[in-house]
C-alpha cells in the first residue's frame, strides 16, 4: 500500500515533468504547417533482417510522400490494404488474403528547419519523436543510368553504420529520398546498402496535382512525444517478451503451459548499425 | 559535440592548407523580390550531363562550391532550381568565381509524370493489429489457446473466456468464417497452434457489411488466419493417455480449413477431470438474453446448495465424460453461408463432500450437518442451424438452436444424523430462433429484430424416507416426498430500429415489444408408509400462470468527440404484468410506465489519462419463481413459498474510473469505484428449526447499500525483465434479513490485495508468482444481538510455476499451489499441491509425448470455511488424488 502511494506520488511528478515537457515538445513541432504533396515516389524495400537467414528478406512498398517544404516517408502497403479493408474480410467471406504486417513507422523531414520527426507506434500508443537530422556526405561519381525513364547519377554516402550507393535523379528538384537518406540534387530514386542487406529499388513516381495528400503531422491527441531512446527501450521489451503487455494491462494470474514466447523472427541485422 | 566541432575546424584548416589545389565557386540565389531562396539546389554539370558538385543553399540564400583543380578547364554549367521557381543554367566563367542569380516564379505545379516501377505483390489488411503466432509459440503449445495466452492485451480466463483490453470477444472467425459464434473454446481449445500463421484482433469491428461506416461499434473480435499449408487437406489429430490410477484420456478429431469449408470435428473421453462441456460454453449468451429482456426460469430443484470448492475444476472434479463434437460451415455462394453445430455429451460424475453449517440467531444456534455422496449422469445434446447473408446493402441472419440437457442425480444424503437417498431427474428442452434483418442507405439504417424461445424444464426430487416426520407427517414416520415442477415458457422479443448516423453524432430508435408467458405448475406429496399419496404440506400445489407484456420506445444518443465520449440511452416502457393462481383464488394485475434512463461519460485527460463517469437508474421486477404461494421444496432442507406481492426494487448506480498508462514506460493504474444503492419493496424472510429452512417473501421496505472499488497497478521492471502487477480493492455491503421473525441488519467489508510476477530469467527459464490474499469481515449492526454477531475469515492462495526449457525438444513445468483458510486463530486449513510435466517433442515423427504427475502430494480432502452475515458454513470435499499420465500425441 505504501508503495503504490509512493509510487502515485512519483506519478504525480512525472505528470507534471511530461506536461512541461508536452508543452514544449509541440511548440517545437507545431511550428510545421500542413504542406500539400506535389509528388510521390513508391520504392520496393528489401531488408534482410536476419543475417543467420539471408534467404529470407522483409519486403515492403514504402512512399515518399513530397510537398514543398516537406516530406514523408511511410508504408505504401497500408493504404493498398485500406481499400482492400472493406473488401477482403467480410465480402470474400475470409478468402485467403496473404497478410503480411507492414511498417507504422511515418518519417517526417523538414529541411529548412533541419528537423526529422519519427511517428512510431507500440501496439495502439502513438509517439512522436526527433531525431537527428542526417547530415550525409555523399560523394558524387560519374556513373549515370536510366532507371525506368528517369536519368539518374550515382552517389556514395554513409548514415549510422551502412553505405549506401544512391541514384538520384537531377531533374527532379527534391533533397529527399527514401527513409533518412536525403541531401543529394535531386530526388534518391534508388539506394542499396554496399552489404547488400537494404536496398530501396525504384517503384515508381507519381506527380499529385490535385492537393488531395497533405503532409501533416499528427496532432496532440493522436501523438504523444517521447525521446528515441525511451521508445526503443519499449519496444525492444516487449519484443523480447511478447506477453509481458498481457498481465501488464489485464494484471490477472494466467499459468501458462510453455516458456513464454522465446522470441520474435530473429532481428539481429537492424537498418541502423550504429546508435547516434 | 566537441569531436564534431574539432572535425570541423580540422577540415576548415585542411582545405585551406589545399586551396590551392582546388577554386571554389560561390554566391546567392534570390527571387524577383530579392529575397533569398532557402535550400535551393546549386549543382555543377559537365558537358555530358553529369553532376560533378552540388550545394544547397544556407538560411541566407547564399552557397558555396569547391571544386578539384582538375575541372578548371572543363566545359562547366551551373543549375538552380528549386521548388516553385522555373530552373536558370549558367555557364561557368573561368574568370567568375561569384554568381548572384536571380529565380522567377513558377506558379505552375510539376508537370504531370507517372512511371511505373515494380512493386511487391502484397495485399495486406485494414487498420486491426495482427499478432504472429510463430513468435508467441513454444514447443509446448498444442493449441490456439496457449499462444493466445500470451498476447498482449488478451487474457483468457481459466474457463475459456477470451478478453481484449478488458472487454469479452463476441466471435472468433476462422479466416473470416463465424464458424462457433460465442462457443469459440471449441476453436481455441482444439486448433492446433502450429496451424496458426497469424492472429487479428478485430478492434471497434462491425461484422455487418451493410453497417460498416455507418454505425460504430465496439465490438470486438479475433480473427485466425491460418498456414497456407493448413488450408489446403484436413488435419487429424489422435492423442492417446493412460495412467494411474486407472485414469484415461483420448482424442479424435478432424479439421478442414478450407476458404468454402469449415469444419472442427472430434471425440474426446477423459476421466482426469478435465470437463468437456467446458468446451461448449456460451460466452455471452447471458448478456445477449439480458439485452433482450428475456429470463430463462432458473431450475428450482437441487440435491444440495453446498457450493463447489474453491480450487480448479480439474483438482476436485471426479468424471468419466466423453463428447462427439461437429461443426461445419459451407459457403454457398459469395456471402452467403450456412452453418451447423451439433454436440452430445455425455458424463457420470461423482462427488463426495460434506458440510457443516452454524446460523447464529437472537438466543439460539442452529447447527445443520449433511453429508453426501453423489452420482451425476448429465446428458447434453445441441443442435444450431445459422443461415447468414452479408451484403454490403443488406444483412440477413436466422439461427434456429435446440438443446436438450438431461440431468439425473442420485445422492445419498445424512442430514443432521439421518440417513436419506434422493432421486433427482431433469430435462431441459429450450428451442429459439433468431431473426435479424439489417439494410442500409447512404446514413440511414433499418433494422428488424425477432426473437422466439420456448423452454419446458420438468424437473423430480425424491426423498427416502420421509424427512422431517414431525413437519410433514404429524411426527409418524413415512416412507418419502416426491416433489415435482415444472415451468413452460414462452419467451418473444421483437422490435424495429431506425438510425441516422453521422460522424460525431449518432441517433438510433428503437420500438418494439416483448412478452413472457408462463405457466408454473408443482405438486408436494408425501408417500405414506402404506403407500398411499397425500400431499405433504397445506399448500402443496402451485398453478401458476404469468404473462408480462412490454412495450418500449428507446432513444440513444452517441455524440463523440475527440476528448469527449458521451452515450445517453433514454428507454421508456408500458408494462403490464399479470399472474393468478387458480387454486389459491389468487389473481394480481399491475402496469405502468418505467423509464430508465442511463448515461456514460468519458472524457479523455491527455492521450494517456482518463476519467469515467456513468450512472444508471434501474427498476426490476421480480419473475415466476418470486410469486408462488405455494410451497415447493426445492432441497432437502429447504421449503420455498411466497406471500403472492411481487418483488419490485429500484437501483441508483454511479460509477466512476481513472485510467492512467505510461505505455512507453509499461506502466498502468486504474482506479474505479462503484456505488449502488438499492432500495426494495419486499424481503427474503428465513424461518429454521433444528432440521429445516423455510423462506417466504414478505412486504418490506428494504433498502441497502453497496460499494465496490478498486486499484490496479502494473509496470514491467526493465532491469529483471519482470512483469509486477499489483491490485487492491475494497467492498462493503450492507443487507437486511429477516430469520426467525428477528430483524437483523448486516455490514460486510471485503478487503483484497493480489501480487503477481513474471519473469523471464534466461531463454529458457520463465517464472511466475501469484499470491491473493482476502479478508472479510461480517458485522451484525441491528437488531437484537446474536451469538456470532462479527464473523471473519481470512484466505491466502499462493501460486508459483516454473518452466525449464532442458533441450531443444524437451520442456520440464513444475507447479506449485498452497491454500490457506482461516475463521479463527485455531481453525484453518493448509494445502499444499505441486504437479510436474515433461513435454518432448518428436519432429520428425510429428509425436508429442508428455509424462505428468498432478498433485504429487497426494491430496485427497479439501476442507474450506466460508462467513455469511449469520452464517459460517465448514465443508469437506473428497478430490482427486495423484495422477500419473503418459500421454502420446499423433499428427496426421
């Protein structure tokens, strides 16, 4: 009893430290108006996420949704799924869709200001974060290539652990490119890591004339901010122990037959290699 | 920081030590106004189109390029361009070293361009959270049921019940397919895991197409998508175990997973205590019959009211079951799909108990004892027929169920020394169906409901030789009482819901009517030693027939916004109740207008905290079984009658909640408080005497009070990999009883705190605690004092579990249990139970084999005290002793 009055105080306090810290954490990002996007660009992500199985590779469609002042980079999939949403489960009855869990992560660019923002989720609570803005020095060479009809020039830069050969496409006026590679002349159409192990291969581009996707982040009540590294710490917990949420929401006894799940599809091979 | 900051200066000094080798360009990029142009794109291209150098520009416009002495003498061209300008090239001078350059607008958007690429052919689902199974899943699971366990935000109780967030699951689809509605521990506790691809919890879920968008629910459901490998042939399973002593336990079963065909069928026998009808358990039926008025009539008789023992079912239960289960579904056409359910069950069960209990009463103390041994022979046989069409413009489903649950029971009895045997035989025939029918246009919906049961439940108690001679018999012995009832119902509910839906303002309508028509017949005859038949008591007979008739118009009213969640439900009905007994000359009409008006308030505090407010005003009335004037003996000891007024009672409830999470810290608190206060127009009057219980329903004015609270706590310590949850609560209640025409009014206080952890030591070591702990107090407040005027009792479970994963195949569990009971200081109880398993798995062979041993200690009684307002009951119950079991496990 006198801990859990203990630890309500602490909560109290905490409170007040999250308020204070709330307020300022969207002063910060309330200064970034909505921004329509103008252009998308889809790339097919490839990730081999477990080096012990290099057959085995996380796919994903992502796109970068571009806007003038701004850019995000999220799944494609989910909103191929939304439309199917209705569809799928009800009307065909169950019919055996392939499902296949994609990405929440949304990342938010604003280069003038410098500011990167990650929108992440664990399980159904949503978090905003900043992160540092990658500062990468690429190195322009000669080789040029037509990727689908666009010509493209090859550049060399490293971000947290990997080095990325990326094309980009001069005539197309954006510093964007996928998840946090940026600051080439010209928008990255395609990146591979030089392990092999990431790639983002050109899917395709889209200009979006009619003002309908806007860029935008989410608001108060939908994100809560939070710092990268207590987001990690979080999610790597419930990771490695997936029923501990269980009696953490429910907090009955439920024995179980078995060691608690061991752990997910092994994740030793991380997009980041190194931490900032 | 600061090795940045000497990186920094290195390279400043470095390039300046080369510049000779190297000339830089630079200069701004303004627009027409002069203003500089933020982050525009400098780059320096060859002749061959090539980019040698790039720059952007600073918060100033202003850039700067430094390029390899090697390029001085190419053929070099400048771009700029930046969004929302039109592109300028430049040629670069060899004498020039500074270019201000000055962009127009370009109001134009991007010229429309669409590539194609390649994507990944994927196809995934809606906004719901998947879960995949692979990741929660242990070489020890066998079924759905053990990897659900450990998902977060599910719990399943230990009787199946599936909860989500705190809320019960209404279905669990098979790949989409409703195959068990709320019978879904049929599902999860045969599937077997390793089937299983993925788990959906289908939050806020509307399963009706035509409502999808238009009315929000709060349903919410699980989907199981299955292996490709799972869809394709059936699936077999057969599980054979024996052990001592002369236990046994087997299984059968066939599954089909395919897109147009569902179907979970099996056999299954045990006699280690593991109750199969625990498998067909209907987990909101209770609730579905609640929401629509209708009250099945409870059975009146029993051999004995002692109550089960506080322990698993699978400790005390002595059985020798053996089910046949079938399940199928078929889709016809696309959207249409028809079902059946089909199960018979068969059981003899044994129990052996006895018990003790101690009414306290102004100047005397009555002490009952019995002591029984029992043979239970259930038989159970269902049969559901669901026709469902779901379109995305309309939505049609009837359900036809018919259950049949015999239930016969010989017991041999000794109450307060004498020695009786009883005979009870039962048949329950209820039969319903269910129509719905749904359509919708654009924010409009219509819905037309109908819903018709019929119930007979004749049921017999025999008693020999006759009890209580004296009551029944003028003191000459007798040979016994025959006790016979039955209530016949017919039950309807049939209304029409009109609704407009929108966004943040939801209005639904419904009107329609219900009724309740029953009969209530039962007769009391003693068999006199001669054998002749006289009934045993003066009223012995009841011919009662009841009819309530309803008539409602409810209005509900959702307006949601986003910190505000506010439902006000305003029901108003017409009711009439009538009821006569023609052999009591007895006849009482009454009606009248109720309105019960509900309101729930949510208001959200910050996306992390939030508050609760709900209130509700309820009236009841009472049913069939409150307003018999004759008597009925429904156990051995007790004679049941009413004085013929119907019981009404009005209820206030307020409740409140606090929800507080930290869920990146996983830390939650939950604070909720409820308080009723009841006030009723009638009273449960007690009459003993030293070998028999009368109760009778008298007029009062009776109102009491009731408070329930509660404190969870729960946070997941990073450091030891433990997750710590933690709970108190408090209730109090206060009821009147009226025994022995004494008035006595009671307080009664429960305290509870429970601790438990889970720990995760290494891979492959788990542990758990659990430990609860209860105190309750009875307080008399009025009326004259009795002997046992503050009763208390207090109870500690404990519970320990270890999982040892030794090989890669082989897992040990080891389980440990304790039990603490105790009325006063010198009267408690102790228990102790440990149970172990090794699991071992053959891969290759597809065989499972598991060698347990339950309750090592070889526990055979279970002795429990248990406190009432003016009772404390003793009882002793025999339990199943050790069992060893070898058990092997075949896929097909």
């Amino acid at each position: 009893m006198v801990k859990l009055l203990k630890n309500l105080k602490i909560d109290v306090k905490q409170k007040l430290c999250l308020f204070i810290f709330c307020f300022l954490g969207y002063t910060v990002c309330a200064q970034q108006k909505p921004d329509t996007a103008i252009a998308v660009i889809t790339y097919a992500f490839s990730h081999m996420r477990d080096t012990t199985n290099p057959g085995k590779l996380y796919t994903e469609n992502m796109h970068l949704y571009l806007g003038r002042r701004s850019s995000v980079y999220k799944t494609g999939d989910k909103e191929l799924s939304d439309s199917l949403a209705a569809e799928s489960f009800k009307a065909s009855g169950g019919k055996s869709i392939n499902i296949k869990s994609f990405t929440r992560t949304q990342i938010f660019m604003y280069p003038d200001p410098h500011q990167l923002l990650v929108f992440d989720r664990i399980l159904y609570d949503k978090y905003l974060m900043e992160d540092e803005w990658p500062v990468i020095d690429w190195k322009i060479t000669n080789e040029t290539r037509k990727i689908s009809q666009l010509n493209c020039q090859k550049a060399i830069g490293a971000w947290r652990g990997r080095t990325y050969e990326a094309w980009f496409c001069a005539d197309l006026p954006f510093h964007a490119g996928p998840w946090k590679l940026n600051g080439l002349p010209g928008l990255i159409v395609e990146a591979v890591d030089t392990r092999q192990q990431v790639s983002f291969k050109f899917a395709g581009y889209r200009t979006l004339n009619d003002g309908k996707v806007i860029i935008k982040l989410p608001g108060k009540n939908e994100a809560k901010p939070a710092t990268v590294q207590d987001f990690n710490k979080a999610r790597e917990a419930i990771r490695k122990n997936p029923g501990i949420m269980t009696s953490a929401s429910g907090g009955r006894f439920t024995p179980i037959t078995g060691p608690s799940a061991k752990s997910l599809d092994s994740y030793n091979n991380p997009l980041e290699l190194t931490k900032p | 920081m600061a090795i940045k900051l000497w990186a920094a200066a290195f390279c400043v000094v470095f390039l300046s030590f080369k510049s000779n080798g190297q000339f830089a360009i630079k200069g701004s990029v303004r627009d027409s106004l002069g203003k500089p142009i933020r982050y525009a794109t400098v780059s320096i291209v060859n002749s061959g189109n090539v980019v040698k150098a790039y720059a952007l520009t600073n918060n100033t416009g202003y850039f700067s390029i430094t390029l390899a002495d090697s390029l001085r003498k190419a053929d070099l061209t400048l771009h700029f361009s930046s969004l929302g300008y039109k592109k300028k090239s430049v040629a670069v001078l060899p004498d020039r070293s500074v270019y201000d350059i000055i962009l127009s607008a370009d109001t134009r958007s991007l010229a429309p361009v669409t590539i194609k690429g390649e994507r990944i052919p994927i196809k995934i689902r809606g906004d719901t959270i998947t879960y995949n199974a692979k990741a929660f899943s242990t070489p020890n699971d066998r079924v759905l049921e053990d990897i659900l366990k450990k998902m977060p935000g599910i719990r399943v109780d230990d009787n199946g019940k599936i909860s989500y967030n705190g809320k019960p699951i209404t279905n669990l689809y098979l790949d989409g397919d409703n195959l068990l509605d709320d019978k879904y521990a049929i599902g999860t506790k045969n599937i077997p895991n390793k089937t299983v691809d993925k788990v959906q919890v289908l939050d806020n879920h509307q399963p009706i197409n035509a409502l999808v968008g238009k009315v929000y629910s709060n349903q919410v459901d699980i989907n199981i998508i299955f292996r490709d490998s799972a869809k394709t042939k059936p699936l077999s399973q057969a599980a054979l175990g024996a052990g001592l002593p002369g236990n046994y336990d087997g299984m059968l079963n066939a599954m089909l997973f395919k897109s147009n065909y569902k179907a979970i069928n099996y056999i299954k026998a045990n006699n280690i205590g593991f109750d199969l009808s625990a498998e067909v358990n209907s987990f909101n039926l209770d609730d579905k019959l609640k929401n629509i008025d209708v009250l099945p009539p409870d059975a009146l008789l029993s051999v004995s009211d002692v109550s089960k023992p506080s322990l698993p079912v699978y400790r005390y239960l002595f059985n020798n079951n053996a089910m046949v289960n079938l399940n199928n579904l078929v889709t016809l056409s696309k959207d249409v799909k028809l079902k059946l359910n089909l199960y018979y069950l068969h059981d003899r069960q044994q129990q052996n108990f006895q018990s003790s209990t101690t009414t306290y009463l102004p100047g005397d103390t009555i002490r009952y004892t019995e002591r029984q041994s029992n043979r239970l022979q259930p038989d159970l046989l269902h049969a559901g027929i669901d026709l469902n069409v779901n379109k995305k413009t309309y939505y049609i489903n009837n359900n036809f169920n018919a259950d049949i649950n015999k239930q016969n029971v010989t017991s041999q009895l000794s109450t307060n020394g004498i020695a009786e045997s009883q005979g009870l035989n039962s048949k329950v025939q209820n039969f319903s169906n269910d129509f719905n029918y749904i359509g919708s246009r654009k924010d409009q919906i219509f819905e037309l409901y109908s819903y018709i049961n019929y119930i007979r439940q004749p049921q017999t108690l025999t008693i020999n030789p006759g009890p209580d001679s004296g009551f029944f018999n003028n003191g000459v012995p007798y040979t016994g009482l025959l006790q016979s009832v039955n209530t016949p119902s017919f039950f309807t509910n049939n209304y029409i819901t009109f609704g407009f839906a929108k966004l943040k303002f939801q209005q639904l309508y419904k009107i329609g009517f219900s009724t309740a028509d029953q009969d209530l017949t039962s007769g009391l005859v003693k068999t006199l030693a001669d054998g002749i038949l006289q009934p045993a008591v003066d009223s012995a007979v009841n011919d009662l027939n009841w009819r309530r008739y309803r008539e409602y118009f409810e209005g509900e009213y959702n307006w949601i916004t986003e910190k505000l969640k506010v439902t006000v439900r305003l029901p108003f009905s017409f009711q009439q109740i009538k009821y006569s007994d023609s052999s009591y000359n007895y006849q009482n009409a009454l009606s009248g207008l109720i309105f019960n008006p509900a309101i729930n308030l949510k208001v959200s505090n910050g996306a992390e905290d939030s508050w609760g407010f709900s209130y509700r005003n309820i009236t009841e009335f009472g049913n069939i079984n409150d307003v018999y004037a004759g008597n009925i003996l429904v156990n051995f000891r007790s004679l049941y009658s009413n004085s013929g007024a119907l019981p009404k009672s009005n209820s206030n409830v307020f409740g409140f909640n606090y929800n507080f999470r930290r869920a990146l810290k996983l830390m939650f608190l939950n604070l909720n408080a409820t308080y009723t206060i009841k006030n009723a127009n009638t009273i449960s009057t007690t009459i003993l005497n030293d070998n028999f219980e009368q109760r009778i329903i008298l007029p009062f004015q009776n109102r009491t009070n009731s408070f329930n609270s509660g404190l969870s706590f729960s946070k997941f310590l990073f450091g030891v990999q433990t997750t710590l949850n933690a709970r108190i609560g408090w209730q109090f209640d206060q009821t009147n009883n009226i025994i022995n025409n004494a008035l006595l009014g009671y307080s009664n206080y429960i305290t509870s705190a429970n601790l438990s952890t889970d720990s995760k030591l290494t891979d492959r070591i788990f542990f758990k605690y659990y430990a609860a702990y209860t105190y309750i107090e009875s307080i008399q407040k009025s009326g004259q004092p009795v002997a046992g005027s503050y009763q208390h009792l207090n109870q500690l479970n404990e519970k320990w579990e270890l999982n040892l994963g030794a090989a890669k195949n082989l897992n040990l569990k080891l389980t440990g249990e304790f039990y603490y009971n105790q009325q006063i200081l010198s009267n408690y109880t102790r228990y102790f139970f440990a149970d172990a398993a090794v699991q071992y798995k053959l891969v290759r062979q597809k065989i499972d084999l598991e060698a347990s041993i339950l309750n090592m200690g070889n526990v055979n009684d279970f002795d429990i005290t248990s406190v009432s307002s003016y009772a404390i009951t003793s009882s002793s119950y025999k339990i199943q002793g050790r069992i060893a079991m070898l058990k092997v496990l075949f896929n097909f």
